[in-house]
C-alpha cells in the first residue's frame, strides 16, 4: 500500500503545530455534588455570574466564557468531588448549569456533548452588556427580602386589613387616629 501527501501553499514540516487557544474564562471551582446539588449551589453560582458581570463591565454583544474544560485535568481540577469516567457526565454538569436562574437579561449557553473538543458555558446579553449591567445594578441596590421584614418587624410597614381589603398604617403614621 503507498499513500501520496500534497501540501499546499507555505506549510513547513519543520515548525510545530500551532497550540490552540483556549478563550479567556472564569473557571470557578464546584465543590457540590452534582448527583444531589442545592438550591444554594443554584444561587451561590447565580451570584457568581452577577457579580462577574458587574466586575467585569463587559460592553457590546460578544459572549463571555464562564467555564471552558478542554482536558480531563481542569475537569478535575473545577469538578474535584465528582469521580468522572463515565459517559454522562456532561449530562450532570449541562443539568446544573441549565437550573442556575440566572436574570432574564442573562442569556446562558452551554456544550457539554461528549464528542465537543471542550465543554464550555458561556454569558451573552438580551440586548447589550449595558443594558444587562444596569438591570444588574438595579436589582442589586433593590432592598432584599430580609430588610423588608425587618422592617415588618418594627411595624413600619403599610399592612393590608384583609377584612375591608384596605391598607392599614402603624399607629405612629396613621393621621385619622
């Protein structure tokens, strides 16, 4: 059997192949189970993502990378309690990431296929990373639940009479009494 090899245009044999590369990304490590993750684990990778987001200031359209794993080393290194080698596991981590409830101008793409040359999951905006950045902004400034009910607490809060579907105001800001 012989085999004939053509080359063409400027291709030396001599230079080393050029390495791939491999995009700028986040990585951050998951120390949960991923056979019986939490709904903190939800939020704590939630939070994450907003918080890269307001750090990063990205601007425009382009995706970010969040998690890019090309070799079984960062897989172990990102997935360290999840004992890998069987075919389903970009099963495990595309279920994680797809039940992450990210804000709606938060658009999440993934590829966890076992034949990709890497599994990676990427962030893009509804409509610009500005727009994203300042829906971000204001949730975050927005009071979180616990301070409402701090504030339910103290009675500071306008309550609804449920008898006559009114609102009712603590005493110390109720005029009429």
């Amino acid at each position: 059997m012989e085999y004939r090899v053509w080359l063409t245009g400027d291709v030396s044999l001599s230079d080393p192949p050029p390495k791939k590369t491999t995009p700028s990304r986040l990585n951050p490590i998951f120390n949960g189970n991923l056979d019986h993750y939490t709904k903190g684990d939800l939020d704590g990778w939630r939070d994450l993502i907003h918080h890269h987001l307001l750090t990063a200031r990205p601007s425009g359209t382009e995706p970010i990378t969040l998690l890019w794993i090309d070799d079984r080393g960062e897989l172990e290194r990102v997935f360290p309690s999840f004992p890998f080698g069987r075919h389903s596991d970009g099963d495990k981590i595309a279920k994680l990431v797809s039940e992450i409830r990210v804000h709606p101008e938060i658009i999440i793409g993934y590829d966890f296929r076992s034949e990709s040359d890497a599994w990676f999951v990427r962030v893009a905006p509804a409509k610009t990373w500005e727009i994203t950045r300042q829906a971000l902004m204001d949730l975050r400034d927005q009071p979180t639940p616990r301070f409402a009910t701090e504030f339910r607490r103290r009675g500071k809060i306008a309550r609804m009479d449920r008898r006559t579907s009114r609102q009712r105001l603590p005493r110390e800001m109720d005029a009429s009494r």
